[in-house]
C-alpha cells in the first residue's frame, strides 16, 4: 500500500461509518408515518418525505465520497502516464 492509499482508505471508512450514524440519528428524530398521519393540524406528510428525502441524498452521498476516496487511494498506485510518443507503424 502507497503512502497515498492508506489516508484514502481511512476517509473511505469514515465516510461509510457515516451512513448507519445518519439512520441512528434519523430514526430518533423523524417521527413514523403513522404519527404524521394521526395529526390533525397541518399537512406534515411533505416535510415528512423531504426529510427522509435528504437522508436518503446523505447516504448516497456519503457512499460517494467513499468510493472516491477509495479509488483515489488505488489509483495512487498505478503507473503513471509515459510522455514518450508511441511508435506508430503507417
């Protein structure tokens, strides 16, 4: 493993462990469907499914990163590109 690959890795790991902190924290929070439905006052169903609609954005988001980083770190140990030209039979 390159010098590169391991602090990818780490943020990689980092931002994986950050999914199942997100559902933790928005199971806590967001109150189930049947609580929102049994309110009378106000529409709450929309900022009910916008909210679990940026969870949703959170976790793809933070498997992105992940990915990303995880790459990064890989590809740092590929070899890099020659500048010579190549030789080209006409």
């Amino acid at each position: 493993m390159s010098r590169n690959a391991v602090p990818s890795t780490i943020i990689a790991l980092i931002a994986l462990a950050c999914v199942p902190v997100l559902w933790w924290f928005a199971t806590d929070a967001i109150p189930p469907l049947t609580v929102i439905e049994a309110q009378s006052a106000g529409n709450r169903l929309g900022p009910w499914m916008f909210t679990w609609a940026l969870v949703l954005v959170g976790c793809v988001s933070a498997l992105g990163v992940a990915w990303l980083a995880y790459s990064s770190g890989r590809m740092s140990d590929a070899a890099p590109l020659s500048t010579k030209p190549r030789n080209e039979h006409v």
